[in-house]
C-alpha cells in the first residue's frame, strides 16, 4: 500500500482551500480550469476573459490569481492592475514580451511569479497552493481583518458534487435535490443533473416535466445550445432531467476529454455561472464518469450492517481504483446515513463497522459519517406530491441544512447574533467588515 498515505496531502478542509480566479482568453482558462477543477486545495470561484470585467470581480477577493496578459492591451494597463490587487498573481505573459518587462512584473508585490506563454498547473499548483498558505499564516499584522477576510469570500466556491453510493434507494436522488434545493434557497446558483436512467426520480420529487432533458445537451454539448435551452428551472435552481430512455444510458460513458462527457457538461456549467453543480449519480452506469468530473461526494446510504460493507467497496472503488481519475480530496468525502430508524445500527457502530472493512483491505481510514438522517414518512409524501422536500420537517431539514453549511459555507453565520451574514449570490459578506 506505499503511496496511499498521500491521501494525507489531498485531504484539506474545506477552510483551507485556496480561492482562485483565473483570467485569460476563454480556451486558455477553460485548459487551466479542467486541471484545477477536482483539485480540493483549490477553489476556483471566478472567471474573468476581459480586464475590466477582472476588475469588477476583484470584489470576490480570490486569494490568488492566474493570470494570462495578452487579455490586457499592453503592459501599461497590466501593470495598472498588478499595483491594485493584493491577491497573489502569477503572470503568463506571451512569448514576445521582453525581458525587462518580465522583470518589472516581477518586482511587483502582488506578483509571486510570472511565466512565458503556459504555466504547467499539474507541477505548479503544489507551489501556489504553498505559497498562499504562507501568506495567510504569515499575516499577523492583518489579526483581527485576516479572520474577516477570509470568512466574507465566496461561500464555499466552486462545488462539482457526485451524490453517490453503491446502495440503491438509499435516497441518492432525494438528497440530491434537497442539497440542490438548500444551495438554492442560499441565494447560490446551482445545478442539478439527473444521471439515473431512465430518470423518474427528479422530475416527480421536483414536479418537473421529463422533457427537455439530457438528451438535449448530448446533441449540442454546450451552455448555450445545450445546457440553457435543456433546464427547468425553480427559482434559482436549474434542473437538467436524466435521459428517460434506458437504452441510451451508454451515452453517458465517455472519455473526459469528449466534448459530451460528463466532465464537459460540468465545465459548460461553470462557464454559464453555475457555482454548485450536484449530479444525481446513479448505482451503476455512469458513477464513474460522474466522480471523475467531481471535487466533492456525498456517499448516501442506509445504517445497517451490509451497506457498511458495501460502502467500503464504493470507497475502495472511488479511492483506490479510480484514484488517478478524479480529484476528490478524502477530506471532501461526506458520508449521510439516511433513513435511520430505532432498531438500525448508531452512527457510531456503522461507521466501526465500515473502517474495520477499509483497514482490512489496506487503504487507512473510512470517512467520518457527516449526517444521519431519519426516516421520516413525510420525505415520501412530499416527494410523491412534488413538494419540495425541505417543507418536510426539521428531522430532515435540520441535517441537510447542517450539510449545507459545511458545502456552501454559513455556519456559525446563521446562528451567532454578531456574525450575521448577508448573502448575495454565492458572496456572504460579513456585516462591518465589508462596508467599514
Ligand atoms: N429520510 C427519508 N425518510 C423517508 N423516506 C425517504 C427518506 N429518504 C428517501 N426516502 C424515500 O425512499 C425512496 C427512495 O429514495 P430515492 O429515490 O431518493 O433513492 P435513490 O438512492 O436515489 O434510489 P436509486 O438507487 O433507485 O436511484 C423514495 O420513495 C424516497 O421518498
Ligand atoms: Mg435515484
């Protein structure tokens, strides 16, 4: 089992992500994208394709910024910029440019490195990762406007969620649309993808028709062709029904690099202005592309004995076999025992059970359980109605809510009197520290 230990490096918290903005033209930053987009050190939050529209999204307060000039008419109007920001940047500027400008970009503060036409971001996301973890730890004077300024960022950033486990009807699809339903209601913009085939699931939990769909973004796989004309939406959330023809569930395996894979429909997604994408991802099929395009996983199953085992398979599969495949950091592994009813094994026994399984097989540590969620007959009742879930109860509100705060950010927000947040979009700004 040598190199498993390296689990250790990929599982950061979801505090520590670096927070990210990319700037350049669309191919460059949609290549920088793909390779940063599963990486959980990293939270991309914003893109930017023109200077002034840079500009105005300095106001996400990305830590650190990847920046190709040649969206900048000269080196005037770049270094313009440079002296305002105090986000860490690193430059790529084109090849013609002259090594004294290369030099004076990098005399500058906010630069922490420029490069000649391309970064290599598999090499280099080690070292900025790195070096905006020393800035924060280094930044005594900034104490009490530090703590501020960390916690007014975006909430949570860039999420890409598989809801996922090998347990079927353990509620995958409920808690899909109730965590869809809960960033939505969080002023978050988010989209839901239904990946069970035939998908019955979303449409009848969220009242949706079962057309358009899908299928519509496979034969035109792009935001504006694709995803915009093949969504329903219900306030802020945007729902992409499953395909509803089980014989098409093939076209759902593809390579990342298809432009109709499962990966491309999250990058689409997120060049359209979607912050959470959660994917509705099925027992089998296309799991394996669904993780592949994925930063997080919510594991969904059932507190009893057998689903420990199996649990542990689905996290050997996901942790072990696909390993190289995706970049969900073992920190960003959520486990909900749902269902639980009197009688069931406790959070604690299941989830002794399941780590007894993983130490077994040789790969550390099960995930902590994140939630339990009871089983309560009224989840049902409302699914069948299409009502929203979260008109169900607190039993099963409370938790998704719980999860909510810990995958979109919030937290303490909600509950402390001097912590009051206001949410705008996927921007929680913290009272007295923004407008002081
Ligand atoms: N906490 C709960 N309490 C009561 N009923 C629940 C709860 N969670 C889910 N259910 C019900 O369990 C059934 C199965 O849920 P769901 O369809 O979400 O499971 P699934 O894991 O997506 O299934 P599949 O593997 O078939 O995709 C549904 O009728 C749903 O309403
Ligand atoms: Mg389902």
């Amino acid at each position: 089992m040598t190199g498993w230990n390296a689990e250790n490096e990929e599982a950061v918290s979801a505090e520590e992500a670096v927070v990210m903005l990319l700037a350049g033209p669309p191919s460059r930053v949609n290549a920088w994208f793909t390779s940063l987009q599963m990486d959980s050190r990293f939270r991309v939050n914003t893109f930017s394709t023109d200077p002034q529209d840079l500009e105005n999204k300095m106001g996400y307060n990305p830590e650190a910024i990847l920046l190709d000039a040649t969206i900048f008419s000269g080196p005037e109007n770049l270094t313009n910029f440079l002296t305002k920001t105090t986000s860490a940047v690193y430059v790529v500027l084109p090849r013609e440019a002259g090594d004294d400008v290369r030099k004076s970009l990098s005399d500058l503060p906010s630069v922490r490195g420029v490069f000649i036409n391309d970064i290599n971001l598999s090499q280099m996301a080690g070292r900025i990762y790195a070096e905006v973890i020393a800035l924060r730890n280094q930044a005594p004077t900034m104490g009490q406007v530090g703590k501020g300024y960390r916690t007014e960022r975006i909430a949570g950033g860039l999420r890409v969620i598989t809801v996922w486990s090998r347990t079927g009807g353990s509620g995958k699809s409920t808690i899909a649309a109730a965590l869809a339903l809960e960033a939505a209601q969080r002023g978050i913009k988010t989209l839901l993808v239904g990946l069970g085939v035939p998908d019955i699931s979303l449409p009848t939990f969220l009242n949706l028709k079962t057309t358009p769909n899908l299928f519509g973004w496979l034969a035109n796989p792009t935001f504006e062709g694709g995803i915009r004309p093949n969504i329903q939406s219900k306030g802020l959330l945007d729902v992409m029904v499953g395909l509803q023809d089980g014989i098409k569930e093939k076209e759902l395996v593809k390579p990342p690099e298809d432009p109709a894979s499962i990966n491309q429909l999250v990058i689409n997604a997120t060049f359209g202005g979607y912050s959470i994408v959660i994917l509705d991802t099925p027992v089998s099929g296309a799991y394996f592309n669904a993780i592949s395009a994925s930063n997080t996983m919510v594991m969904v199953t059932t507190p009893m004995l057998d689903q420990a085992v199996v649990s542990a398979e689905a996290y050997r599969m996901a942790f072990k076999r696909m390993r190289d495949q995706h970049r969900i950091g073992v920190g960003n592994v959520f486990v909900v025992l749902n269902r639980y009813r009197p009688g069931l094994l406790s959070s604690n026994e299941w989830h002794e059970a399941a780590d007894a399984y993983t130490q077994t097989m040789g790969i550390g540590h099960f995930p902590p359980v994140a939630e339990v969620i009871p089983d309560v007959p009224e989840v049902a009742l409302a699914a069948n109605a299409g009502r929203s879930v979260l008109t169900a109860g607190d039993d099963f509100a409370g938790p998704i809510h719980r999860l909510g705060d810990v995958l979109y950010g919030g937290g303490s927000g909600s509950t402390h009197e001097d912590q009051k947040v206001m949410h705008f979009g996927p921007i929680r700004i913290r009272k007295g520290i923004v407008g002081a």
